[in-house]
C-alpha cells in the first residue's frame, strides 16, 4: 500500500473517530440506537470529507508542535479576551469610535489546514473577520483599522497566530 493511501486512510479513520466521539458527548447517551446513529452518520461524512475535515488532517504529531498546540490555544483565549473587552468599551462609548475597513493580508502558512485554523482565529476574535482567502493572502474585515499597509497589518493581525500554527501545520 502506498504512503498516500494510508494517510488517506488513516485520516478518514481518525475523522471517524472524532465525529463519533463529537457525537457520543452532544447525545449524552450509550444506547445502541444512539450508537449506530452516531457511527454511520459519522461514517458518511468521513467518507464524504476523506480529503481532511478533521483539526488533525495535516497536524505534525512532533512534541514541538504539541506544545505549540497548548500555547497556540493559550495565545488564542488570550487574545479572545483583549478583543472582547476591546469591542465591550467601543460599544459602551457614546461616540462609538470605529473605523472600519478591510486589510489585506499575507501568511507564510504552507497547508490548508493551518491557514483555515489561521482565518478560524482570527474570525473568532471580535472585531475581526476573514472575508476571503486567496493563497498566501487573506483579506480581513477590521471594526476598527490600525495598520493599513500589508506588512505592518500581518504583524499586528496575523504574526502572534501564525508562530504557534507554523510549528503545528506547517
């Protein structure tokens, strides 16, 4: 069998695995209808998504990209919270200071799984949201603009994400 089947495959597996166990913890129940609802629904789909769905499809299971992994959801909670706070005093402020606008954007992310766990993150995060991805770039709607030249923007929005995902996809 060759290398690119059985990662195929064992992508499907794990995406099996992880849809049933999804599954098993939103029904709250072990009985044996609930069982092979869950299996064969999750089943399908992975057959159906066999090109990678999971968080895991082009994950590098080295201990470097594990502990970036932890750090990665540190950083992004982190953030969550700035931003929350952020967008709480602008819309508490009676002159709602915003100043919308998109930016573009560049990643040096290489797999499709780090970049869509990239523009997740960011999407995520009030007061941002990723309109569009196109190779390297992505294009991001901001409530309120700071940096409007690419390099400076992709420091300020992107770099902090990208470090950990970097170490993690690839």
């Amino acid at each position: 069998m060759s290398t690119g089947k059985s990662s195929k495959w064992r992508d499907t597996v794990i995406l099996f695995a992880t849809l049933t166990l999804f599954w098993l913890m939103l029904s709250g129940k072990l009985d044996t209808d609930v069982l092979i609802v869950g299996a064969v629904a999750s089943l399908i789909i992975a057959l159906l998504y066999r090109d990678g769905l999971s968080f895991f499809t082009e994950f590098r299971f080295t201990p470097q990209a594990i502990v970036a992994g932890f750090r990665y959801y540190g950083y992004f909670l982190q953030e969550l919270f700035k931003s929350n706070l952020k967008m709480a005093a602008i819309v508490l402020s009676p002159s709602l200071p915003i100043t919308p606008g998109i930016v573009k954007v560049r990643t040096r992310l290489k797999s499709r799984m780090g970049r869509l766990m990239l523009a997740n993150s960011i999407t995520l995060t009030p007061g941002t949201l990723t309109v569009e991805m196109a190779g390297e770039w992505l294009y991001i709607h901001c409530v309120t603009l700071g940096a409007t030249d690419i390099e400076a923007a992709t420091a300020e929005i992107v770099s902090g994400f990208e470090s950990y995902l970097e170490v993690m996809y690839g």
